[in-house]
C-alpha cells in the first residue's frame, strides 16, 4: 500500500485516532489538528487501549490510517484482519515493537514513528543531569531538604565545570547527537562508544570515538543514549562500572535495560559513583526501592521527553507523515520490521 493510489478516486482519507483526549491536547495544537483534518476524516478512540473497541472503531470505519500512542494495543492479525483499506501505521511516540505485530510489515502497512521529536527535550534533560552532578547540585538538596546542618550540608564530593570537562557517550543515537552537540557548545571533551559510528561521522560530530573500556576509563560523566537490543542488555555490568573513575557520574535517560540495576546500586550505595535516572527496571519506582533514599542519586519519573514542546512536535511529525502518505511521497521516518527488537 503506497497512499493516494490505494484509495478510491475522489473518495475522502479516514483516519482512527486512538489517542486519549490527555494526550491528544499535549499532542495536537489547533492548527496540528486542522491539518489533519484537513488531510483525512478523523475517527476519535477515547477508550484507546481497549483492543474490542479498537476492533470496531477498524471495522467501522475502515480506515486508511491509524494514529497510535502509548497504550494502543499491538496490531496483531485479529486487529489486522477489521482494517482492510489500512496503509499506516503511526506512532506518536518513539518505539514501535510494543504496538506492531509482524504481520503489519507482513501486509505492507507502512509504519512510522516520532521518536526523532523526542531527542531535543531527552538530551536537555540529560544535559541538566550532567551538570547537576558535576556540581553535586542534588547531594546538597538532599542535605538540607533532611535536615543535615549547614556546615555538614556544604560538604560534597569535588565539584567541576563543564568547560573542558571529559564526557563519555554510549551511543550516537538521535538523541545521542543532540546531547553532543549541547554539551560540545558548553566546552566539553566528548568521546563516544558507537559500534556504527565511523571516523567521517566522529569528526563531523566534533567527538573521538573509542573502545567502550576507554570510554568508561576516562570519563567523569558517562551519559547513555544507546538503544534496546539484544547485544546492549546490561552493556554496563559490574565490571564496566567499576571501570569509572572514583567520583565519575552516571546519566541514564535512556533504557534501564542498558544498565544492571543491581550493579549500578551497588557502586552507588557505597557513594563511589553519583548517578542521575530517569528510567528503571521497575516503572513505577517501588516507593521503597533503595534508589529513593541515596543522596548521590537524582531520579525523575521517566519524563525527559515530556515538555510542552515536545509533545507538540510528536503531533506535527505525525500529521506531517501522514501528509507524505497520503501524497504518495516517501515517509522520513519509516520503520521497518527490525523496529519490532530495536528500542531507540
């Protein structure tokens, strides 16, 4: 299925928008939503997560575009089976897998995602996390907000500038690159462990690529921005973090999966290592977990990606997808079926 030539002459594009009405305002300003209105006949799924409702909202309205987010159960065959007119598939988030089943590709449905309106806002927040531990900003608020004195509170591991500071990345991902590209501009020394990065593309980048040991050795913040896939489960073990150096700090807006939590906490437990999380074995964080009560640790509720204007691009790189769909032209940010074991 390629678009426009799909559907009857003449005949007016319906979409199933299966976006809780939350989301779909954080997602869709006005002028967002005109356009896809514009573009096709919206069905709205309020009860988005509900596979029998989704079923009859496909089967209802046979559409020829879907509009995902999270929560959305996965297209399996049954699903697949109510949208015959249906040629894409698109995810207002990032990751897919959760969402397509193979037989998706299978059919030919095109799929995409807006996981590249997410890296500005993730790389901000893990910028904000490299320097509050490179100037210990979260042990002194957790100092006073305990009642620790003040002579006491002052106290903290050494502090550093950004400004020549040696940053180490693991993973030259979308996000990756626009976390360089802040941390370069404030005067840091960037060097990056990427498998798929070559010499042109470092040079480019403004970084030295290296061996992920070296990376580990000479880094006093390691900030993680490698995608979810078989080969980087638990990339940093016990070994690897104990590789950092004494004092070094740990950035994860990335995937829980990269890490071994139990590792991590270990070497965070003895006040070795800082560490700044926005993500996690367990989501919800357990209100008992041992992370919570650690003052060389600053957690958020896996929100990086969350601001005003992040959630807007999500909706205008959606719509404007769809756009290229619907007119037959390429999709720039198409997935195909290794999405269903890549996590970005």
């Amino acid at each position: 299925m390629t678009g426009s030539a799909d559907r009857a002459a003449g005949a007016r594009p319906r979409a199933v928008v299966a976006v809780p009405p939350a989301l779909r305002r954080q997602f869709f300003t006005a002028a967002t939503w005109d356009r896809l209105r514009a573009l096709a006949e919206p069905t709205l799924l309020d009860a988005h997560s509900d596979s029998t409702e989704l079923a009859r909202a496909l089967r209802t309205t046979r559409p020829h575009v879907l509009v995902t987010s999270w929560g959305t159960p996965a297209l399996d065959a049954e699903l697949l089976a109510e949208a015959a007119e249906l040629g894409l598939l698109a995810h207002t988030g990032g990751a897919v897998s959760p969402y397509v089943g193979p037989e998706v590709f299978a059919r030919g449905v095109k799929v995409t995602q807006a996981g590249g309106a997410m890296a500005r806002p993730v790389a901000e927040v893990a910028l904000t996390f490299t320097l509050n531990l490179l100037h210990r900003v979260h042990r002194f608020d957790h100092a006073l907000r305990s009642g620790v004195a003040w002579e006491a509170a002052s106290r903290a591991p050494e502090r550093h500038e950004i400004l020549g500071c040696p940053i180490g990345v693991v993973g030259a991902s979308r996000t990756g690159r626009a976390y360089i590209a802040l941390v370069r501009a404030l005067g840091a020394e960037v060097t990056v462990h990427d498998p798929y990065l070559d010499a042109a593309d470092a040079e480019r980048l403004g970084v030295r690529g290296a061996p992920l040991d070296e990376v580990l050795r000479t880094s006093r913040v390691l900030a993680l921005h490698a995608p979810a896939v078989p080969e980087t489960r638990h990339l940093l073990g016990a070994r690897e973090l104990a590789l950092l150096p004494d004092g070094a700090g740990l950035v994860n807006t990335a995937r829980s999966w990269l890490v071994d939590e139990a590792a991590l906490l270990a070497e965070v437990g003895t006040g070795r290592l800082d560490a700044a999380l926005d993500v996690y074995d367990a989501e919800p964080l357990p209100v008992d977990h041992p992370l919570r009560a650690l003052p060389n640790v600053l957690l958020t509720p896996h929100q990086a990606a969350a601001t005003v204007e992040g959630r807007h691009a999500l909706g205008a790189s959606t719509v404007a997808e769809i756009a290229r769909y619907l007119a037959g032209r390429p999709l720039r940010h198409a997935v195909g079926p290794e999405a269903l074991v890549r996590v970005e």
